[in-house]
C-alpha cells in the first residue's frame, strides 16, 4: 500500500512538472494592441524605412561619425534630409548650409554622385520654405488665412528669414534654369507669405493672378475647426463624421497615421461644442491609421470603424488592420481577432457593402502589391454573428497577378446596372494597370457569390494612374456614374512643375481626372466635356453638396509625400450636369498644406453640408491642422435629411437608394441618393442630407433598400426637415433638430 503511494506521489509529481513545461511551451496568443505595437516597432522604427526619419537621424549621425573623410559628406547629406524630415528643421538647414556653400565652391567629396549634389539646394530651399512655415502657419496658425492660396493679409508671414532665403535661392535657380517651374511655383507661394505678391515677383517668373480665378462665385467657407477644438495637428489620415451615439448629432473620429499616434474621438454636445473622449473611449492603444469606414457591421444599432494601415510602405507595411465596435456607450472594443479579421497586409482601401443581400454587411479590402511582394485582396462575408469568412478565391476576387500585380489605391461598391446586387469599383496606381469593375453576379443555390471582372466591356477599359474614387449619380438619372482622380506625373518632373505648367497653359504631362457616365450600365467618359480634364492629383477626396442645389459636388485633397509638393486642394461645383466649375479660390479652399480624408455632414444641422478635411503629410515634421469648413449656403436653397433605418436590409441601410420627386418652377424633378460614406478616402455621414435646389414641395420620396429589394414611398414629407424611417414601417418620425451655433 505504501510503495502503491510512493509510485503515484511521483506520478503526479511528474505529469504535474511535464504539465507545466508544455504550458509553458505553448505560445500565448498576442491581442491587438500587442501586434500593432509589435509590428510598428519591427517594421517602422528603423532606418530602412524611408518614413522612419528619426531613426535615420539617428543611424547616419552615428554612421558620420566614424566614417572616413570622403565618405562624411555622403551621410551628412543624408542625416540632414532626415532632420529635415523629422521636423528638426533648423538643425537640418545647418547641415544642408554648409554642403550647400562646400557644393558652390567645389570641395565635396566625390563620394557623391551628380543627383546627390544637385538635391543640395532644392532641399535647403524647402527647408527654408518649411522654417517660414512652422515659424508662422503653425505655430501662429490663422485659420482663416494660413496656408490658402492666393494667401491674404492674416496669413502673411511676421518671422520672414525662412520665406526670404527661400526665394533667394529660388531665384538662383531659377537663373540657371528658367524652366525650373518646380522652383518658380514656390518662389511665388514664398512672395505670397511676404504679402509682396503679385507686384514683388519678377515679371519673367510671376503666375499671374487670373490662374487662380475661379469659374462660379461660391460663398466663402470659413475655418471653424480652431472654434470647435477639431484642429488636431498631426499627420496624414482618415475622417469619419456621423452619429456613433445615436442622439441626432454628428460625432468626429480622425486619425493620423503615425503609430504612435492614436485616434481622436470628439462628441457632439449639441450646444455648438465637442467633448474629446479618446481616453475614455478606449482607443488609445488602438494606433494609428490611414484611412478608416464605418458600418453597423452587427446589426445593433451602432455604428462601428474600420482601421486601415500599411499603405505605401511595402513590405514595412504589414501591419494588421483594426475593427472597432462601437459599445453603444461612446466606447470602443477591438474585436479584430475574434472576427476573423486579423491579417497583415499594407492597404488604406476598403468598403463595405451587403454583397449577397442577406441584410448583413460584408467587407472588401483592396490592398497594395509589387512585383516582389504580392497581397491579395480580401473579400470578407459577414457570417451573422460577429465573425467574417473570406472569400476571396471562391468569389473570383483574387486580382493581384505577379506578372502586373495590382498597387490598389482606391476601392468603390456601387449598383452600377441596377440589379440589386452590389458591384465593385477598384482603382490602381500603376499606369500600365487598368481599372478594374467587378459585376456581381449573386449567389448561387448554395448560398455562394461570385464576381467577374468586366471593365473592357462595358467602356472602363483605359490603362491609367489614379487613386481615390467613387460612385455617385452626378447627373440625376438614376445610373451611378463613377468618379476616380489620376495620380501620376510622366518623367522626373515634380507634380508642382505640371501644375504650374497648367496654371499657365502650357503643355503639361501629368494624368488628369477622370469622369464616366454610365449609359445604362455602359461607361462613356465624359470627363473633357465636363471640364474635369484637368490634374487633381488627389489623395484624399470626397463629394457632397456645397450649395443644396441638388447636383453633386467634389473635393479633392491634393499632394504626395515630398516637402516639395505644397499644391492648393481643389474643389469643383456641379454646374446642373452641363459641367463642373472650379471654385477653389471663392470657397476658401485652397490649402496647400498635404489634404487627405474629406467628410462632407452636415455637422451643425442647419441644413447645409459642412467638410471636415484631415491635413498633414507622411514624414514626421510634416504635421499640420485639420480643417472643418463652415458652409455658408443656410437659407439659400431648400434641404431634406433623412436616417434610414434597415429590418431585413442592413441595420445602417449602406447601398439602399433614395429618389426624391419635388415640385420646382412649375416641373417635377428627381433627385437620386445612394446611402454610403463617399469617397474612399474619407467618410461622410451614413445618413442622407439632399439638396432640393428651389423646389417648393417634395411630392413624394421612394426608397428602395439594399439587399431586401423592399420598396416604400412616402407622401406628406416637409421641406427642410429631418426624418427617421424604419424599413417597413409606413410613417416617417419627423425629428425636431435644432441648428447648432458654431
């Protein structure tokens, strides 16, 4: 009995030892937070990461030090691009001066080649340029007047020694090459911050005014961001304004993409003020992003946020993206993971839509791929219970093929033919890529849907460059057209040098935006004789309403990564579908700070739609203020705003169409309204805020809802109201909102 005792005392001993060396064996499974700070510290936080400026400080200061003498120009050189860079800007000009004064005399080190020496000046130059502007735009930031071209009296520059050295050495460059446009763009923008343009420019190099003249005589929209406490600074991101708390007032979330940056979360007070509640909305350990979009991908009632990462970094990109649950509480919970969610690719694209019409959201990421480093694009199906499947193969959406692999920069869902099935519009930037349109083609008896891409035969067949785009019904008929902006330059020119070129009339070659009509479901593009054969050059964009007119309008958030690209943001009114008019400089938009996510709402309930536009660039130091653009166009046209609310479609009604027949002069009128956030870069309210132009009574308003196929018409409906409509539900709740003073 005893010796029986002994041999069990030992093998519990032992299995409970074996039991606790395999426990400790198994690999603890990382929560996000855990991989979002994994990742940024593996793949940013060092020095062959182009973005990483201040770990590339640090790496060629220490390099520099030991380096032999006819290699310390080399890195010097390089160190002081990464000052720069950081936001380090007077450390940097120190460098660059003295490799600039070593350059004209002669004596660097032939360690450098002929591009090395030659971006000396031009990056001393833009350092300057950038002195003036943290000196004076951010640091004494005026929101009405800072940084938007032609720059007016409160924008002028008080600290002058950066705009002044900059147009020194412009002007010397200038001298050696009169066809430096690139140089010639800035050293006007440069006089302009001197309050000395157009009279102190050199005539040979002046642009005169009339470019920047615009077509329509819109109102002003004024800067309320700094008001509201909106004008976060930082770097470049996503923008989402909608109602995350269901009382009728429009909340803002931005991010930046830096990782570690974090989102902001702001909360309507409904007295004309905000609340920011990131810290206790949870999120603070969520990081940064690019880009973001919500959905109610649950069905409870709330809207929810998608984060995406990794854009333009390669293979530094992989960093997971983030699903956001909104707690109903003005809380958030990352339920990446247990979603089914999780995966690492770069991308800043996607979109949500009921794709197979179960009255559930489904989700599409269109991500970035290279020859050397493919990422396939995920289709994800909502399984009805929180969690995703993909189905990317099964649904014929696998689109990245290594021979020309797809760098996706923009992704669209739209019913471009009218059958009740969501389609897919994706965007590239390569410009032997063509554009490609998915028409889908429902599910089959078990359940199962599929996709073909279809784009050369119904006219969308042009190999070209572009980034952010949509779909939307510019000209009211009741077919979706689609909108994409071009993004590319030809040669080694910078986009400023093009843009120049067409602020003077001169040949230019720089892709243009594109604008495809849809004739019944074939595309015809009609972009030059509707005045959008110009270069927009856009990242971050979006349309809206700027006048209530009832014809949709574009913003176009402009720039790329370089120091050197400070080109104005550009806006577009819809001139009634004969053409769109630029009203950049009458609007007040012209920015020229890097312009990314664009959300029009209408965040003061007065019936107009307001813009909240996310700015700052990709490095570091290159930080700016965000802007929320008060609309101006209150009592001047009439309005109607409607939150739909789905039962068998989806709870937030994403691609439910809404046409409204109104009574204008004396005819009938239609006006067509597809719910979606917009753009694909920024994220405007899921509730519908329609322009009606000058109607003087709506006669009726039809709604036909995503995925159900359901279809209601309501009479009875008011002129500048707000209603609520449940899906299946024949009486509309007229909701009494008051308009904020801000």
């Amino acid at each position: 009995m005893l010796k029986t005792q002994k041999y069990l005392s030992k093998f519990l001993f032992y299995s409970l030892f074996f039991l606790l060396v395999i426990t400790s064996c198994v690999k603890k499974e990382m929560t996000m937070a855990e991989h979002i700070k994994k990742t940024a510290k593996e793949q940013f936080f060092a020095h062959e990461n182009f973005y990483a400026a201040s770990a590339r400080v640090l790496y060629f200061d220490s390099i520099s030090k030991v380096a032999p003498a006819n290699q310390k120009d080399s890195y010097d050189l390089k160190k002081g691009e990464a000052l720069l860079y950081a936001g380090k800007t007077k450390d940097a000009i120190k460098i660059l001066e003295v490799l600039w004064e070593k350059s004209k005399k002669g004596l660097l080190t032939y360690t450098l080649n002929t591009n090395e020496e030659e971006s000396i000046g031009p990056l001393l130059a833009i350092a300057y340029m950038r002195l003036g502007e943290q000196e004076n735009c951010i640091h004494h930031h005026d929101a009405s007047a800072s940084c938007i071209v032609p720059i007016q009296a409160n924008g002028f520059h008080h600290l002058q020694e950066g705009s002044r050295k900059a147009i020194s050495l412009y002007e010397e460059f200038l001298t050696y090459n009169s066809h430096d446009y690139a140089s010639r763009w800035l050293l006007n923008v440069a006089y302009m911050t001197l309050g000395e343009y157009p009279s102190g420019v050199p005539e040979k190099w002046l642009i005169p005014e009339s470019a920047f003249e615009s077509e329509y005589p819109l109102k002003k929209f004024d800067d309320v961001a700094p008001k509201l406490g909106l004008n976060v600074n930082e770097l470049s991101g996503g923008s989402v304004v909608d109602d995350f708390n269901n009382d009728n007032l429009l909340d803002v979330m931005v991010s930046s993409w830096f990782p570690t940056h974090h989102l902001r979360y702001f909360v309507n007070n409904g007295d004309g003020s905000f609340t920011e509640k990131s810290k206790t909305a949870g999120i603070m350990e969520t990081g940064g992003g690019l880009n973001m979009v919500q959905a109610d991908y649950n069905n409870d009632g709330f809207l929810d946020v998608f984060i995406l990462r990794g854009a333009w970094m390669g293979t530094s990109g992989k960093q997971p993206n983030s699903l956001l649950r909104n707690n109903g509480d003005d809380t958030f919970t990352d339920v990446t993971i247990e979603a089914g969610l999780l995966s690492f690719h770069p991308t800043q694209a996607a979109v949500w839509a009921d794709f197979n019409n179960d009255g559930w959201l489904d989700l599409f990421i269109g991500n970035e791929s290279e020859p050397n480093d493919i990422n396939e694009s995920e289709l994800y199906i909502n399984n009805k219970n929180g969690t995703f499947s993909k189905n990317t193969l099964s649904a014929g959406l696998t689109i990245s093929e290594d021979k020309n692999p797809n760098f996706i920069k923009g992704v669209a869902a739209g019913d471009f033919n009218n059958d009740g099935w969501m389609d897919i519009y994706v965007s590239t930037v390569r410009p032997t890529s063509r554009n490609l349109l998915f028409i889908n083609k429902g599910v089959d008896k078990k359940g199962n849907i599929t996709f073909d891409e279809i784009g050369t035969s119904v006219g969308l067949d042009e190999a070209f460059s572009s980034f952010p785009t949509w779909f939307f019904d510019y000209d009211n008929d009741g077919w979706l057209d689609i909108f994409v902006a071009g993004y590319d330059r030809v040669g080694l020119n910078s986009i400023a040098s093009e843009i120049v070129k067409e602020y003077l009339g001169e040949p230019y070659r720089a892709e243009t935006l594109r604008l495809f009509k849809n004739n019944n479901g074939v595309f015809t593009n009609v972009s030059t004789e509707m005045g959008l054969d110009r270069i927009g050059y856009a990242m971050g964009a979006n349309y809206g309403d700027l006048d209530n007119d009832g014809f949709l309008d574009i913003y176009l958030s402009t720039g790329e990564v370089s120091y050197q690209s400070i080109i104005p943001n550009i806006v577009f009114r819809n001139n009634a579908a004969e053409n769109f008019q630029d009203v950049t400089t009458a609007g007040g938009f012209g920015n020229i700070q890097k312009g990314h996510a664009v959300s029009f709402s209408d965040i003061d309930n007065d019936g107009d739609q307001d813009i909240n536009v996310v700015m700052g660039g990709a490095f570091e130091g290159d930080n700016f203020f965000n802007s929320l653009l008060k609309n101006p166009y209150q009592n001047e046209n009439n309005w109607l705003t409607i939150r739909l609310e789905g039962t068998k479609a989806n709870r937030s009604a994403i691609g439910s169409r809404i046409e409204v027949t109104t009574m204008e002069n004396g005819k009938q009128r239609k006006i067509y309204h597809t719910i979606s956030s917009g753009g694909s870069f920024g994220c405007s309210t899921l509730r519908a805020e329609i322009g009606l132009g000058k109607a003087s009574e709506i006669i009726q308003i039809k709604i036909i809802w995503a995925g159900s196929r359901t279809q209601q018409i309501f009479k009875n409906i008011k002129l500048n109201s707000f209603y609520k409509i449940v899906e299946g539900n024949p009486q509309p709740q007229h909701i009494n909102l008051k308009p904020l003073d801000i």
